[in-house]
C-alpha cells in the first residue's frame, strides 16, 4: 500500500498501540462476546424480515434517494445486523451482492451494476460497515470478518431475497469465500476477485501477522495497515491519496513503481507515493471526486479496523479449519495484481478447497483494481458465469 504521511481522524479517537502489527490482542470475554453473540446471532442467522431503516435522531440523510449522476441507480439505507448499510442497486432479477475492497466504497461497481442489471440481475452494491454512507461503529472490535459476514446476511433478507449470488474485490473477496462456506443455503455462488480462497479467510498456518514478513527496511503493507501511521497518512490529502493508490497499483504501473521492494512490501522510511502526471484511462477525475467525497465523510478509522482485526478474525473462524466451499465458484485476478504474486501458492491450490471452482481467470496487464481495470472483461465473465448456475 503507498501512503501519503499526515490525518484527517473525522473527530474519532482510536484504540492504538505504537506495534506494528496494531491492536490484535483481546480479552477471553472479548472472544466468548464476539463469537457467541455474534456468529449466532449473525452469520448463522435466518434471513430477515424486508425493511429499510427509518432515520435515526441524529440522522438528517434521506432512507432512499436517486444521484443524478447516476439516474439508474437507486440508493437506500438499510438496517442490517444492529447497523444500517448504504446500498446502491440496480436492476430487477435473481439477486447479487457485491462487496467492495479497501479504500474503495459501492462506486468501484459502478461498471457491473448496469452490466449485471441488463443481463436481467437485481445488481446491489452496499458500502461495508465503516465506509461512506453506512454505519461507522465507534469499537474497534467490531470490524471483524464476522461483522461484515453478518451484515451481509442480513442485507439479503432485508432485500427481499432467499437466496444470493456472492462477489468480492480485495477484502470483499474474504467476506464473499467465507459468506459461500458459512451459509451455503444463502449464497448459491461466489465471485472472488483478486484474493483467492483461504482456510479461516487468512491462511491456517497461525496467527496472520506473525507471519507477515517484516525485515530492517521494509514491513508487509497489512502490518501498517494496523497502525496509527496508517490513518495518518492516508488522510492528509485525499485526492493525492486516491489518485496514487489507483494508479501505483494498477496494470498501467511501471516495473520501477515498487522501489525494488518485493510484492506487498512498503519501506520503512522515506516515501514510495507517486502522484501520476495524467490518471489511467479507466479512471477519471469525476471518479476521484467521488472516492474523496465519500472518505471525506467517513474517514479512514473504520475502514482500517478491519486490519486490527486480522488476527482475531482468524481466531473466530477457527471452528472452519479444513471446511471447503461447497457452491459454485470463480475466480478472477488481473496478472499484475500484487496481490495475486503475493498468494500465488494460495491461487494454485484453492481448487483442492473450492471444488466447484470454475478455471481461473487471469487477466493479462490488470492490476489490483480488476473489476475496473478491466470492466467489460469482468462484467460478461460474471454475467456467463451466474448464467450457467
């Protein structure tokens, strides 16, 4: 991940310590809380009753409105799982959900919701806890994996649904694999982009950032992820942010954009930030305008919970070691994605643990950002794929 160096905190405070593997150590109680009441409670859960939330008292948003921008596309606040998510939909059909990675938001769908709704697909973006319009709870314990699992069980039944196709991009894709493994009955099928399937949704070889490399130069990009720095740098200024992030990891990088570091590695000091002279062709400015508006309004803090997490989100799953996905599955990742060069023994073996996975699809000169890199390639590849079910 390449950062910028100062923050902007949105008037939050945040649960902190100075190790860079952040704040994944929790309390028996912690635990014992979050598995019981929240697996249970949640991710096992019988789909709800449709409804779309009432404002709260200190709510001034509209429950439903439509973005000029985008006529087609419907937006909704929807309470889910004790929280309300923003959604954005498309389309009238069977229904799929897609889970959006970081720092992204619904918009990096904004391809596949008209694709998947002419193809005669009910499309639905929602924004993950944390991020944009949807909810930002305060504790930082309660961005775990199963949270966002639990939000999108709950977000189907509150669409209506019974059933559910499953897609996501970056950590969208472990929410999406383990949503499949979790509740099978729920999700029919999954779409994975960029991260492959993996046991416990981080690797069951031990704790995740114990085994994060780390050396005197450089630390792997999730372990400062989990730090205050992390806040700090992408905050400063948001356009530079975003503008840097889509293009230094994208196809349209130069082999000398990594420094020298190996794939998902950041250095320690001095910084790799490069703010490109002219954006890729498939990103505009208009687009930067509206990843700043939306991380203006939520900020960074609740976005980057999910990587204090990691450990204890693998602790949580650990009753899931060994279990495959059941459903149908397919895998799409560009060639230049570091993320698929970082979990490329990861992407050789998942069919052993996906048995119904489709051939996976690697496309040549994509980057990190797959489904907007490479929209039209993306979009008939799901489209194909969850017309074959």
């Amino acid at each position: 991940m390449q950062v910028t160096t100062r923050a902007t905190t949105q008037g939050t405070t945040q649960n902190t310590t100075g190790d860079t593997t952040g704040d994944t150590t929790f309390s028996r109680r912690d635990l014992l809380r979050a598995a019981g009441g929240l697996t249970v409670g949640a991710a096992f859960a019988a789909p709800l009753k449709a409804a779309a939330a009432e404002p709260g008292a200190a709510r001034t948003e509209p429950t439903s409105w439509v973005d000029p921008a985008m006529p087609e596309v419907t937006h909704r606040m929807i309470e889910t799982n004790g929280i309300r998510l923003h959604v954005a939909e498309q389309g009238e059909g069977p229904l799929v959900i897609l889970c959006h990675g970081f720092p992204e938001c619904w918009y990096s769908w904004r391809h596949q919701l008209p694709a998947l709704a002419k193809a005669g697909f009910r499309a639905v973006a929602p924004d993950l806890r944390g991020y944009g319009r949807s909810d930002h709870p305060e504790e930082v314990e309660k961005y775990t994996i199963l949270h966002d699992i639990g939000d999108i069980v709950g977000l189907v039944g509150a669409l209506g649904a019974r059933q559910a196709v499953i897609a996501g991009h970056d950590i969208g894709a472990p929410i999406a694999w383990q949503s499949a493994l979790l509740r099978p009955d729920l999700f029919r099928a999954v779409i994975g982009l960029s991260p492959p399937f993996r046991p416990r949704g981080f690797g069951d070889a031990g704790p995740p950032t114990t085994l994060m490399p780390r050396n005197e130069n450089a630390v792997f990009y999730q372990l400062f992820l989990a730090t205050p720095e992390a806040e700090a740098a992408l905050g400063r200024d948001l356009r530079r942010t975003f503008r840097s992030q889509l293009y230094a990891l994208s196809g349209d990088r130069p082999p000398s954009a990594a420094g020298g570091f190996p794939a998902g590695m950041m250095p320690r000091k001095g910084t790799v930030l490069t703010d490109p002279a002219s954006l890729p062709s498939w990103v505009t400015e208009s687009d930067i305008d509206v990843y700043v508006a939306e991380f203006t309004r939520s900020g960074f803090r609740g976005a980057l919970a999910w990587w204090r997490n990691i450990d204890r989100s693998w602790e949580l799953l650990a009753p899931l070691a060994g279990a495959t996905v059941t459903v149908p599955a397919l895998y799409i990742a560009g060639e230049r994605d570091f993320v698929a060069a970082v979990f490329s023994q990861e992407i050789a073996k998942q069919s052993a643990l996906v048995p119904k996975l489709r051939p996976a699809m690697m496309l040549p000169g994509c980057g990190h950002w797959t489904q907007q890199e490479r929209a039209p390639q993306v979009s008939a590849a799901m489209i194909d794929f969850i017309r074959s079910l």
